[in-house]
C-alpha cells in the first residue's frame, strides 16, 4: 500500500500573500511587472505566490515546460 503525503503544500505565508493580491485586484491597485492593471484571478494568484517564494516561504517550485527528443517525435517505419 501506497504511503499518502502528508503536511501542506504551501505555507501560511504563501496564503497571506495570494490573499493580498486578491484583495488589491479587487481594489483594482494590484499591478504586473511591466505596470500594467492585474484583471485576471490566476495572475493575481501567481504574483501572490511569486512574492511568498521571494521571501523564502513554503511553495512548491514552478512548473515547467518540458521539450521532446528528436528521437521521440521521428517518425516509426
């Protein structure tokens, strides 16, 4: 049987943060980096994340994208 993961994802200071920007989005102050207004939920959530693992709080690790090998994708005969 499969051992299940405890404790949490992120941390409380990763919760405070993405509560912050919410709450500046909704007030319409919440800006990008380029100084643009911040309209979107998932954008507000991502600066509030990106600024919790800037002061060392508990967050997972960004995802990434991943490329395909070249021998993967050729073609099979």
């Amino acid at each position: 049987m499969a051992k299940k993961a405890s404790g949490r994802k992120y941390g409380r200071k990763a919760s405070k943060k993405v509560e912050k920007a919410m709450h500046e989005k909704k007030r319409g102050t919440l800006r990008s980096g380029s100084g643009k207004k911040v309209t979107s939920r998932k954008q507000a959530i991502a600066i509030g994340l990106s600024e919790a693992r800037r002061e060392g709080g508990k967050v997972p690790a960004k995802k990434t994208s991943r490329k395909r090998s070249s021998a993967k994708t050729a073609r099979k005969k």
